[in-house]
C-alpha cells in the first residue's frame, strides 16, 4: 500500500480532514516559509491527532539539539530535513529520519548511500525554496535505485499522482501545494488526491 503524507499542516482542522480522509502522516514546518507554524500550533495539531498518524517535523539546516526540543515537545514521530544538512547530522537523532534529495539534471543519487537514513524524499529543486514548489521534476532523472525507501514529491496532484505511482513505484507519496486553492488546504483536493492514490491499489 503507497503511504500518504500531507505537507503543510497549519490547523487542527485541516490535520484531521487529512486522518479522516485516510492520510498516514501530516507534515508540519518549521523552517521559514509560508506553512510555517511555531510549537504552540504544532502541539495543538498533533494533539488533536487518532493514534497511528504520522506526525513529521519539516527543518531546514536548524542547530541539532533545537530540533531535538521541538520533537520532543511537539510530540513528532519522524522528522524531515530540506536543507544541506549532511550524514553525521542525519546520525544524531533517535526518531526516524527522512532526507530530501532535490532533483535536477546533475545530481548523483549515488552520493546520498552513506546516509543512514529510514526514507529519502526525493523533490523538485528550486533556487530559492527548500519545498512546496508545485513543480514535477523530470521523472527521468531518477535513474538508480536508492538504498532506502523512495517518498516522491514535487508538483503532484490528484490528476497526475496515478501515473508517478505506476511509473516509479514509491513507498509513499508526500503533497503540499497539489492540494491547496489560493495557498490553503483544500479538503476536496486532499480527498481527491488520497482516493487517487488509493486506487492505484
């Protein structure tokens, strides 16, 4: 079964509309962007939360043990670096790891075999954003097998997720702005897109 994961959580609301819709983790950002949420808001989302759903820290290159406070005291499950953060930074923690790769035309997949990781995120690279770009990347780029499980992200959507699914075969799929209308969740897109995925089975 593709697992489900939700970017971008800003509100208890759009949290469960995700979990009862059938999402295995929520994403929640805490590095500096427009989904950005501070732990308050965190702690009440993931609170709020049924037993089961995965609740994923989103960082980009933060110091070590802030991100060790945060986890504990937003009670995360995983956590999900963005940046340049490197494999002895990727070592230092004792929840899950899931380290972004940003694709484009040069990069070696190769090179991420020394990261001791659960999961890679593979995702679209921009100049300027770590995440959230609503831009496939060329699929073709992935020409290698990774070492650990492959969560695909980057531009998909209830209209497209069907083909990466049957093309790449990811163990999860992770979607942010695919299922946003003017820059909020979107409950019948967030429906949409997990029964897309869904069918895929």
């Amino acid at each position: 079964m593709i697992r489900v994961k939700i970017c971008g959580i800003t509100s208890v609301a759009d949290a469960l509309c995700c979990a009862e819709n059938g999402a295995d983790a929520v994403g929640l950002v805490f590095a500096k962007s427009r989904r950005q949420i501070d732990p308050f808001t965190a702690r009440k989302i993931t609170a709020a939360l049924p037993p089961f759903i995965g609740k994923v820290g989103v960082f980009v290159d933060m110091e070590r043990e802030a991100v060790k406070y945060i986890a504990s005291d937003c009670g995360l499950t995983a956590l999900q670096f963005h940046g340049s953060e490197n494999a002895d930074y990727c070592r230092g923690f004792s929840l899950p790891v899931l380290k972004v790769i940003r694709m484009r035309c040069n990069v070696d997949l190769e090179s991420f075999s020394a990261y001791s990781v659960a999961a890679f995120v593979l995702d679209t690279f921009h100049p300027t954003l770590a995440g959230g770009s609503g831009v496939p990347f060329d699929w073709k780029l992935i020409k290698t097998r990774l070492p650990k499980p492959m969560i695909l992200a980057g531009g998909l959507n209830s209209l497209n997720v069907e083909q990466a699914i049957d093309e790449l075969k990811p163990y999860a799929v992770d979607v942010s702005s695919g299922v946003e209308t003017n820059g909020e969740k979107d409950k019948t897109k967030i429906k949409a897109f997990i029964n897309a995925v869904r069918r895929c089975h």
